[in-house]
C-alpha cells in the first residue's frame, strides 16, 4: 500500500508522497525522538524532531486540498 506521510516539525509541515506504509511506520515510531530519519531515493533524511505524523492512504489531490 502506498500513500502520503504528514511529518508535522516545529515551524514546518512536510509531506512525503507515494511511499510505502512501512516506511511511514519507521518515521512514525521515531515521533518525539530529537532526530527523525528514513531512507529516500538511497540517501538518508534528517527531519530532527517530528510530532505528529499522519498517513494518508493514494495520492494527495492538490487542486482540492487534501
């Protein structure tokens, strides 16, 4: 299954598009930790300090807003 995480950070909300479930799990569990981190694209991504995390399942329509 693949879909959009939501990694909401201090002054930023982030969003990652058409990743695996597993991956938004391993972001997930990191929530609340100082440095929240996963592979994309083979490079490792610092996001520091994440919290909430959110999942939405398919693609984000843009023009409609979520």
């Amino acid at each position: 299954m693949r879909g959009t995480a939501i990694l909401f950070q201090e002054q930023n909300v982030t969003f990652i598009e058409d990743i695996e479930h597993a991956l938004y799990k391993e972001i997930n569990d990191q929530c609340g930790s100082e440095h929240c981190s996963c592979k994309l694209d083979k490079k490792v991504v610092d996001f520091g300090p994440v919290s909430p995390v959110y999942w939405h399942e398919d693609e984000v329509d843009w023009d409609y807003g979520y």
